[in-house]
C-alpha cells in the first residue's frame, strides 16, 4: 500500500517562488511506486490547494487560472486520523483523502519559522523537518547564535534592533560594539532577502531601513573583508546524523544575493530556474582534509545541539585573515533540500527523500509513546464548586 504524502509548498513568505521550485522538483523525484503525492500549495492568502495542475511549472504564470482548476481544501482531524477536505463551495465535493504523512518544502517566514509545523503538529499529521522549536530557533538568527554561543559554537558577534527604536539610537549602538564595514540583515529571512553591507553611517541607516522592510526584528554583525563561504548539510535526527559534502559557493557581489542563488540560469540547460541547485559553486570545496572534517563534525554537533530533524544545510564562514571558522546560520528546510550536497556522496535525491519520510514516521511512533495528557476528576470538582476554578475554590467563605 502506497505511503500518502501531502506536500506542502508556497505560503505567505517572500520566498514563496523558491519554495514552489523546490517543491516542484522534489514530487518529481519522489518514488511514484512508493508514495500517493498529494501537492498542497498554500497561497499568499494562506488558502490552500489541491489538484494535479500544480505539479507542472508552467501552470504557475497564471495562478489565478492555475487555482481555478484546483480544490481548496484544509486537514481535518477525525478519530486519529488526518484527511485532506475539499472546502465547501471550493467545486465538486470529494471524499475526504487521509494524510499519512505531511511534507512542509517551504521557506521563510510563517512556513519554515515553526508556525506551519505547530499547525500540522496540532491537527496530528506526521511532518517532515525540525519541530515546532527547532524551526523557530532555526529561523531567527539572534536566537540561534545565542543557543550556539551558549554551546561553545563559534558564531561572529551582532547588535539585535527592534522596529520602533530610534535610528540613531539603533546607529550608536552598532557603532559601539563592531567597526565598518558590517552586515545588516533581518533576523528571520532566507535566501539573502533584504541583506546590506555598509561600510559607513549612511549606508548603515539605510540599510536597517531596507532590513525592516522584511522584518520586525533586525541585526548587525561585522563583515568579513576576506571572506570564503562553506556550506554543509546534515540529515538525521536527535540519535543519528550525517554530514554531506562541503561546497563554495561563488558571490558576484559583496554578499551572495537572492539573484545569485535563484535566477542565475548559466548552469540550468533550456533555461528556468532550478533554485539552489543553479547556484554556482564548487562541489567538494577546495578546503584541506582535515578542514573539511571539522565543517563536517561540527555541523553535526551543532545539527544535534539544537535539535534538529530532517535535513539542514549549514553556512559556516572563513575569515581567511583570522583564520577563524563560524557558523554562519541554519537552513531548517533548505533550497532543493539541498540533495546536490549529498549526491557527491553517493546519495541520490530519492533516496534522500525517503530518508526524510522515515524520520517523519519515526519520531511519530516515538510521540505515540509519551503521555500527553492524563485523566482528572478537575471538571467534576468545579462543577460543584462554581466556576472559579481549583485556585478560587481554596479558603472560600460561606456567606
């Protein structure tokens, strides 16, 4: 009997077409002997949608036309199972599909920072990727270097602002703790979105102008002047793991932009976007031996420390004049999920998609097993007490 799979993808982030792309090319890469695809793309609205048209690229230049074919559907919850609903007054009603497994390939905020997982986590469908505090921890960047430095991780310093502190307030604070140049980015963004260098008080103001834009919360970190980017991904979870293959990725500019990632199409053939996979790089980076492992073993061990499930990809960070080595930030649900990493190593894209899927089932079996809930007679006692509750009910006086 086939595994049935509802793969989720878009959503209300402004890396809703990565997502799509990455999406796209995992159901492709799915073993259709294996699994049941359902596709699930959630539009900017939120909505959501089934139907087989969203399986094609091309339907996407025209979403509107592409959703009216489709089935706007929600998971609902019945006697322990999950089922994918059509909506009523959303077409031709359908009996309701049962979900064995949720596959989140979304990116960003509102799909990758946890909120997303605490849905699916809510209406009990197995999911695959980190959990609710693992994906929240993994999208905010302050949260995620302070849990890092606090395990003896090496991550470069940073001054965190809120929207509605004063620009120059926000402006002394970052000219007290780092010199120029430094990097301004929001803390819960990927794919380089709204990320500046400045190299002097102008261009640091409008750069956090730009970062707040994208964010509520926003830091500044010192710039590497002689900077060589590494990225490693680790698939497993909390009792085994694994590295990839280290790469570098190759920047045309100061820092590696949105464009350089996705819409670069030199190394796609026929042209299109094939998101993180078209990104130039260098694949096994040309570090040492021994470098390479110390990248592998501490992607591992940080993948562990904040516990993580599913697949990552690591960004770590040379300063080649310090000669000192950083962890740059996580990816929780990385473009294409990062497959061209391990395929050097001898894992093919399938094969990584299964991994996934079995973790998911995994750690669903291992939750079956802890008590979340326990029988009270609570309710009987405050319904012969009033509705004050077991707090109210203690040193009451009759009247």
């Amino acid at each position: 009997m086939k595994i049935k799979l509802a793969v989720l993808f878009g959503g209300r982030s402004v890396e809703h077409e990565v997502s799509i792309i990455s999406a796209l090319q995992a159901m492709e890469n799915l073993n259709k002997e294996k699994y049941q695809i359902h596709p699930v793309y959630i539009a900017k609205t939120g909505e959501m949608y089934t139907g087989e048209a969203l399986r094609s690229m091309s339907s996407y230049l025209d979403i509107p036309a592409l959703l009216r074919t489709c089935r706007q559907v929600t998971f609902l919850p019945v006697g322990g199972d999950v089922y994918l609903q059509t909506l009523s007054g959303a077409g031709r009603k359908e009996k309701p599909e049962r979900i064995d497994v949720a596959f989140p390939i979304t990116h960003g905020t509102n799909v990758e920072d946890g909120a997303l997982q605490g849905y699916l986590k809510t209406v009990g469908v197995p999911f695959v990727g980190p959990d609710v505090l693992a994906s929240a921890v993994g999208m905010d960047k302050y949260v995620m270097k302070t849990m890092l430095r606090d395990g003896g991780f090496p991550v470069l310093d940073c001054v965190r602002f809120l929207r509605g502190e004063q620009m120059e307030d926000m402006v002394c604070r970052a000219e007290e703790k780092m010199a120029y140049p430094m990097i301004v980015k929001p803390v819960n963004l990927g794919s380089s979105v709204g990320i500046t260098k400045a190299s002097d008080r102008e261009a640091l103001e409008a750069a956090l102008e730009t970062a707040f834009t994208y964010a509520d919360a926003v830091l500044a970190e010192p710039a590497i002047t002689k900077l060589r980017e590494i990225n490693c991904s680790v698939v497993g979870d909390a009792w085994e793991a694994q590295a990839s293959e280290c790469e570098e990725p190759f920047m045309e500019d100061e820092i590696l932009s949105y464009e350089n990632k996705y819409m670069d199409t030199g190394a796609s053939k026929g042209g299109g976007s094939k998101g993180m996979a078209s990104l130039k790089r260098k694949i096994p980076a040309d570090i040492s031996p021994k470098l390479r492992e110390k990248i592998r073993t501490m992607a591992v061990d940080a993948f562990h420390f904040l516990g993580m499930s599913g697949v990552s990809r690591i960004d770590f960070m040379i300063d080649c004049e310090a000669d000192a080595l950083y962890i740059n930030e996580f990816n929780t649900i990385p473009g294409s999920l990062a497959f061209y990493l391990w395929e050097p190593v001898g894992v093919s894209y399938g094969a990584l998609l299964d991994r996934l899927i079995s973790l998911a089932i995994k750690r669903s079996r291992q939750e079956a097993d802890i008590l979340f809930s326990f029988d009270t007679n609570l309710l009987a006692m405050s319904a012969h007490s009033g509705t004050k509750g077991a707090k109210g009910t203690k040193g009451t006086k009759k009247a």
